[in-house]
C-alpha cells in the first residue's frame, strides 16, 4: 500500500512538472490562424453568404449584440443573408488575440461600421469580445458579445 501511494505521488509530481514546462496558449501560428478567420468572418458579414459564414461559425454559436438580442448560429446567419443585420462596411481596430490552449482562443477590438439594417441608414462603435474555438482543425466563433462605446 505504501509503494501504491508513493508511487501515485511520484506520478502526480511528473506530470505536474510536465504540464508547468507546457507554454500556456498557442504560438504566433495559432494567433495568426485566429486573426485569418477573424478577417473572413469580417469580409462575410459585409458580402455574405450561407456557406462562407456557415464554415466560420460554431453550430452552438451565442452571437450577443449590443441591444441585447442573443443570435444562434440559424438566426445570425439568417438575418445577415435577409438584411436585417446589413453591414455596409467593418472596420476592425485594437484587436488583441490570446490563445488560451490548443482549442481556444479570445479576440478582442474595436468594430465600427456602415449599417443599413432592414433598410435603415446608420453607424455602429462597438467593443467586441469573441471566444474562438478550434473544430476540425479549423477557428470557428463560439460566442460573440458587443457592448457600445460611450457616447
């Protein structure tokens, strides 16, 4: 029995000290790989199409807007392609990106935009917080928050 327990603790104690040399997020690929799908989803929100934004999204996507309103991945993508959610232009400013682990990563910037919702004229400054997630060896965007910047 006491062999079994010191056993258990030299085995705990070498797997410990191998995930403390682990480096803690990804590396510079892993970012840029973010920040690339960051870009298409960008480009498909402005021009988009169902499978352009189907492949960038997660099925288990929660798309918050600044209003409140929370999107699946049907209803994002559904109002992008019917209008109601038109973006005119997007520009992206600020953005930090932090690989959390091999799966995971948060995005954050800046977005101002041309809107044209339902038909309506107008302009958006947001704050956005994106969770990122790896699926299939590819980004996708689990969840999505926006908050807007003060007047």
């Amino acid at each position: 029995m006491l062999i079994k327990k010191l056993f258990l603790i030299a085995a705990s104690a070498i797997v410990f000290t191998g995930c403390a040399m682990m480096p803690a997020g990804g590396g510079a690929s892993d970012q840029a790989s973010v920040a690339a799908a960051a870009e298409r989803l960008r480009i498909a929100m402005v021009d988009p199409t169902a499978a352009a934004l189907g492949a960038l999204v997660a099925d288990d996507l929660s798309y918050g807007h600044s209003g409140g309103k929370v999107d699946t991945k049907a209803s994002f993508i559904s109002d992008l392609l019917d209008g109601k959610s038109d973006f005119v232009t997007i520009t992206l400013t600020e953005q930090t990106i932090k690989v959390v682990d091999a799966n995971t990563a948060i995005v954050r910037h800046s977005l101002a935009a041309d809107t044209n919702d339902s038909g309506k004229p107008g302009k958006v400054a947001l704050k956005i917080l994106g969770v990122w997630q790896k699926q299939g060896g590819n980004w996708k965007l689990l969840a999505r928050q926006a908050v807007r910047l003060p007047a």
